[in-house]
C-alpha cells in the first residue's frame, strides 16, 4: 500500500559503505542499532564516533507517521512552513477519536459524525501535501505501520509513543512531539542524544501457555518503567530468531512502557516471512541482499556484554505466563500467583472485562491464539464469566479474521467487536456496566494500564497480559484462575480443564481485504483547499507568529511564578482539553491550569498587575496581551518535563508570554520554546529565583545583544521600586537565535522557501 521501494532501495543502496565507515570510526564491531544509527545520520557518512548517552545527533528519518489527536497541531503546523509537500514519505492515521461503545458499525458511523470536521481537514491536508490518508476505521497506526510501511534497517519517526512497534520488523522507530515531525516533514533534520545501548539475549524457546507478551512483561518487572530512558533496547539470541515478526512487534511495542527510547531486532527468516505474506516481495528481496547489515556483527551477540552498557539475559524455556499491573505495566506477576497479591492489596478478583487488541497485540497469530480458548470455552460448555471486547487492529486483520471465521468464535461467546481503532486503550470506552466509580477489575492484552486509562474510572484495576491469557482469565471471571493449573465448571456441572492455546503465525489463504481505508494523496495537491470553518471549536488555522520586539521586554509583567514540579501536563493539560489540539486559542485556556503559584500556593489563581485582582493564568495572561504587556513565567527544576507536546509552548507564547525563566528545563520543552520564537533561559544563579516577587517588572536589559555563549541580564524591579540585577544563561546557537528573531522556526523554513 503505496511503500516507496525506491525509498527503501535508496536506504540499502549506502548502508554497506556507511556502516563499514562507521566499524572503522568507532573501532569494533557494531550492534544492529549503531548499524542503523550511523546509516541515518544527516550528513551522510559518518565521520566521527558519538558517545552514547551524551552527544546529540542529526538524523535522517526515512518515514513519519501520525495518528489523528497529534497531527491536527502538527499539519496545521506544516502549513506554515509554505512548502508544497512534506519531504519525508509521511502518512496520518485516524484512530484516536473513535469511541468504543455499541460495536464497530455504530461506532464508526457516531465518529464520523462526531469528527467529521477533523476526519474532513486530515484528509484534505493530507491530500494536499502528499501525506498518506488512512480513514477512521482503517485500522490502529501502528499495525497499519507494521502491515505496509515498516522495513528492516529504516528509520521512522512517529507522533505517538508507540511508534516503537516497527522495531519488530527491524527499524530505528521512535515516538516524537508534533514539532519534532513537523521539523522532517518541512525538511529539516531531527536532533537525538545518541542512544545508550541495552542488550537482551533470549534463550530457549517460547511455548505453551507463555507468548512474547510475557517476554516484555518480564522485561518491565526487570527494568521498570524508567530502566529503558534514554536506550534502544536490542533483542537477539536464538530465543529471538523463534519469535514471530508480530510477536516481535509487541515486545518492541512495550518498550515505551519502560521508558525506553525504541527496541529492535535483527533482520531474520519470521520477518522476511511477514513481509512477503504482507504482499512486500520486492522488499523481502532487497533486505536479503543487505542481510549482514541488517543485524549485528556476530562478534556483538558472542560477546555481548563488552558492546552493551546494559545486558539482559532471558531464558524463555523457563518463562511463564504474567498479569501485569494493577496501574501500573511493569508490576510483574507471573500467572498463578495473582490470587495470594491481590486478596492482600484488596484488588478485586471477580474479572467484569477482557479486551483483546489494540496496536499491541492485534496480529493473525493473537488472534488465531486467543480463539483458540474462546473455541474451547464454547465446545466445552463453558460460559463466560466477564464480557468481552475486540478491537481488531487494522481492517485487513479485521476481513481475514472474519474470512478465517475467528471473530465468529469471540462473537459466540458473546463479545463485542469493536472498530478497528484504538477504543478502550486510549479511554474512549463508553463503558455501560459501571454506574459510578466502582472498584472493579479488567484484563487487557493493550500496553498500558495507568490508572484510568481504559474507562475513565480511577477504581478500575486493570491487568496486562497476552490475548490468550486474557480470553482464558475472562471466561473463568477471576483474577486468580490459572489455566495451566485451574479447571473451570461448565454447563452441566462437569470439571473441564483448558487446553494450551494454538496459533497460526500467518493466515495460510493470506491476508485479504476489500476496502483498506487508504486514501493515496493527489499527485499534485496545489489546488486542494484545505477547509477550515472559522466558528470551529476544534480547529483553528494558525498565524505566524510575530517576532517579540525588544522594546517590549522592558516592562513585562511576572506571569505565574511555578512552584515545584511543572510537567507538561501542568502547563497544558490532556483529558477533556484533547479535544481542543487542533485550536490553539481554545486549547490555551488551559495555559499552566495546573501549576502551583508560589505565592498562596493555589493553582490557576494568579494576580494581574495591571488591576490588582486575582484570576486564572489564561484569563491573566489574555489581560496582558489585550493592553500590550509581555508578560514571563518563572519555574523550578526540570521545568516542562514529560511529554514533548508542543502545546505546552505554543500556548504562553499564544498567550503574549515572552519568556520562561527557570532553574533547569526538559531538553525537549526547552527546545519546543526556541522553535516558537520564545526565551527560555535559566537563573545563573539558581538561588535568584527566591528574589522574584509577586508584582514584579521584567527588564531584559540587554537583549539587543542577545548571542550565543553571552548571558543576558535581567532587571527584576519590585513593587516597591528596589532592584535586583541577576544573569540568565541560555543554550541558543545562531540558528536558534534566528528562530527568535524571526518570531519561530517556522517563520525561519519560510523565509527560506521563499528566498
Ligand atoms: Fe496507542 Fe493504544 Fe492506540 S497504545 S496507538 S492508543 S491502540
């Protein structure tokens, strides 16, 4: 489905020569994820060796993908950057605002209904800029992305944290804020701290009751969610070679669940397997002849441990079965030992919900695995005890489930199957059989289980675990059955025992499909209108922003003084306000809602200098713009830290706010600062930031000299008229200066189109 074979012939055309350089440069022999790194780097070629865990890098991405709550803010974006077509193959993916409820007909018709403006501006964008359109219903982005766009060796870049699923065919494939996309998609390169390096080598094979799933559930027990920051973690061993290319999918795809930046495995027979079954010959072809290229040299998995900073080792003839959770995906427990923890942390034991699917775990072989206990369930008499849920991950999975006649076996024991879209995994479940905010139980075969993620409630306790494991708890009802040990009672009072699930890797009449959903862009988008209503509350074409001026920074007004942890969910917030990502006005009323004011320690409760009295931060914010005024957010350590949403600086700066001035910042919101045209600069002196006052006046009073490696100096004039001089420091280079005197990095690409 509309795959650049050229694209990928180009990839493989100057990977050998740059990988041999990089072995020359960096002196040994290579893991799979330096193979991959080296090959992408902007520059071409490499010439020298980068440090991992510290050296920030340019890469080239071959491919972007975007889901349809991210790439509102991030096309509307794009279209600033007054170029014709993105310069990235890219393709936009709706399955983020499509409501479980009913089953998948009614669902999809109430969505279409319900973001019909949406769904209607993606695609007409899309259309216009050369982007692929998938419509709503066509299926999860990531196993789409796995299906049809996913090749061994490539590098992509997606705006979604599960981005990291193409990892099980092989890729570098790393989730990204909006901004970050919209940097490729204009042409630009994308920055990383080059990663460090964790290896797990896997034994022994998987069988029986125990699946990939429970490889990277027994991962998370080992690393938590932190232990993968800042690391590709790369899969190998014999162990590996036995998985199948979507068992491979979902280990990588958990991996965001560790924190880690992407996980990857070497190139091998179950990945050739899938890409020619998924109708990709042409690409099985080329990758056979980089092969070598596309794993490690074999000096890194004989002697792991000198190659990788970190090394995991996993025999999976001993693994067994886990539940993960509850709140929590790396709260490991092994099938079988549930009953004793949850009767002593109070976590109910009567299962209500089984929800099979989602991007993680949606493929032929989960699937096929998890009938396989629901068929047994039916010809052994065995009612369900919990209700069921289905969200098959892509249409072409959906129509060869139905063809196979898989998803009659699930709708014979009552289930539900939902649409093709993401649904319960990212709480867009109308959930009926809870009246309130019960204390209740679900198992889910998705990747996260944070609390209420799946519906909303913060009392639901929901499990992570494999399909089949989730079909077999949800018919036995409880938490603390164990099918390998359990046995259930059926319809006529007799003991029945469930067998170990069976799956088929592939379907052996091959995938089929009618309608994928695809929609291919117009070779020439000049003359599509993109339509925007202007009395839409969801949608707000963008205007550039305009440079702040340096005489406006004489006189600027304190804004908010942030006290303690400022996460990007504090300075933008998500539940509710998701539904406002594509329109920045109405989205910024909730600029900083969250944070704490230092003074009366309140949230959203700030003075307006101008009048004295006290209201919320937008409302503040709006006053200063409304009469002209600059106004500055002042913040703690590690200020925007959490997501890369560019939100949380296109609102301040949307709002009239100049700078933010902090102890330390999130990289990655720091750099979002920069690329709207803003300052974000740090106290010299970490202690300064006891001296701003509540009715302060901002001087910046060198900022015409504003310049790389030079601080500035800030005039901080107190209501009663004293002083105090401090020094800010700041990290922009010449580029990022340009950015702010143009009034954004976009203004930048523009001026640069036009030149
Ligand atoms: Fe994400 Fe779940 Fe959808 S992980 S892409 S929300 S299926």
């Amino acid at each position: 489905m509309a795959f650049d074979i050229d694209m990928i012939k180009k990839v493989y055309a100057s990977m050998a020569e740059r990988v041999d350089k990089a072995r020359e440069i960096v002196g040994k022999p290579l893991t799979l994820s330096e193979k991959i790194l080296y090959s992408h780097l902007w520059d071409g070629s490499p010439t020298e060796a980068f440090t991992r865990g510290k050296d920030y890098v340019d890469f080239a991405p071959d491919r972007i993908a975007c889901q349809d709550a991210t790439a509102q803010m991030a096309l509307l974006q794009f279209m600033q950057a007054g170029k014709p077509n993105v310069a990235v193959p890219t393709t936009v993916h709706c399955d983020h605002l499509i409501q479980a409820k009913s089953g998948a007909a009614l669902d999809l018709k109430s969505a279409n209904s319900t973001s019909a403006e949406v769904f209607n501006f993606l695609e007409s964008v899309s259309n216009k800029y050369g982007i692929g359109f998938w419509k709503p219903g066509a299926g999860i982005i990531h196993q789409v992305v796995l299906e049809n766009y996913a090749f061994p060796g490539g590098m992509m870049i997606g705006t979604d944290s599960h981005t990291v699923n193409a990892g099980g065919l092989g890729m570098v494939a790393i989730g990204v804020g909006g901004a970050d996309a919209v940097d490729v998609m204009a042409g630009m390169a994308w920055e990383l701290k080059f990663p460090k390096l964790i290896g797990v080598k896997l034994t022994g094979n998987i069988s029986g009751w125990t699946s990939a799933k429970d490889v990277i559930l027994k991962v998370a027990g080992i690393l938590t969610v932190k232990g993968g920051t800042g690391a590709i973690v790369e899969y190998f061993g014999e162990g590996a070679k036995n998985l199948s290319c979507t068992g491979k999918g979902t280990i990588c795809n958990m991996g965001a669940e560790i924190g880690a930046t992407t996980s990857t495995f070497g190139y091998d027979d179950s990945m050739e397997r899938y890409l020619r079954a998924t109708d990709r010959n042409d690409v099985a072809d080329e990758a056979n002849k980089v092969r070598e290229y596309l794993t490690a040299d074999d000096e890194v998995y004989a002697n792991p441990e000198q190659y990788f900073d970190e090394l995991i080792e996993i025999n999976l003839d001993e693994l067994k079965p886990h539940l993960n959770g509850p709140f929590t995906p790396d709260l490991a427990t092994p099938v079988g030992q549930l009953g004793e923890k949850a009767k002593a942390n109070g976590w109910p034991l009567k299962v209500d919900w089984g929800l099979i699917g989602s991007c993680t775990n949606s493929s032929y072989e989960d699937l096929t695995r998890a009938a396989s206990i629901a068929k047994q369930a039916v010809d052994k008499k065995i009612k369900s005890k919990s209700d069921f849920g289905i969200n098959p991950g892509s249409e072409q999975i959906r129509y060869t489930a139905e063809r196979d006649g898989i998803l009659e076996v699930f709708e014979n024991l009552g289930a539900t199957v939902f649409t093709n879209a993401c649904g319960p995994c990212i709480g867009q479940w109308d959930r009926s059989d809870l009246k309130g905010e019960e204390k209740n139980t679900i198992v889910h075969s998705f990747n996260r289980n944070f609390s209420k993620r799946a519906d909303g409630n913060p009392n639901t306790h929901a499990f992570v675990g494999s399909p089949e494991m989730v079909a077999a708890i949800a018919i036995s009802g409880r938490l603390d059955f164990d099918p390998m040990n359990d046995t259930l009672l059926n319809e006529d009072g007799e003991e029945v025992k469930l067998d170990m699930p069976l799956g088929i890797e592939l379907p052996p009449q091959g995938f089929a499909v009618e309608d994928a959903g695809y929609l291919a862009p117009d070779a020439d988008g000049s003359g599509v209108e993109v339509k925007v209503s202007p009395d839409s509350e969801r949608l707000q074409l963008l205007e550039p922003f305009t440079p702040i001026k340096d005489e406006s920074l004489i006189g600027a007004k304190l804004l908010i003084k942030a006290f303690g942890k400022c996460t990007t969910d504090h300075i933008s917030m998500a539940g509710p306000w998701l539904r406002f990502r594509g329109h920045l006005d109405n989205i910024s009323n909730n600029c900083l809602i969250g944070a704490v004011n230092a003074f009366g320690k309140k949230t959203n409760f700030v003075k307006n200098q101008l009048t004295g009295e006290f209201a919320g931060v937008p409302d503040t914010a709006r006053a200063y713009k409304a009469a002209g005024v600059r106004s500055v957010v002042v913040g703690d350590h590690n200020y925007g830290e959490g997501s890369s949403r560019e939100h949380a600086a296109m609102e301040p700066r949307h709002l009239g706010v100049a700078a933010v001035i902090v102890k330390s910042f999130a990289r990655i919101h720091e750099t979002n600062l920069k690329k709207q045209g803003m300052l974000g600069l740090t106290f010299a002196n970490e202690e300064d930031y006891d001296l701003v006052q509540e009715d302060d006046t901002f001087n910046f009073v060198d900022i015409s000299e504003f310049a790389p490696d030079k601080q500035l100096t800030l005039e901080l004039v107190h209501a009663d008229g004293s002083k105090n001089v401090i020094k800010l420091n700041h990290t922009y280079n010449q580029p990022q200066i340009d950015w702010y005197r143009e009034g954004s990095a976009l203004n930048v690409i523009k001026k640069e189109n036009a030149a």
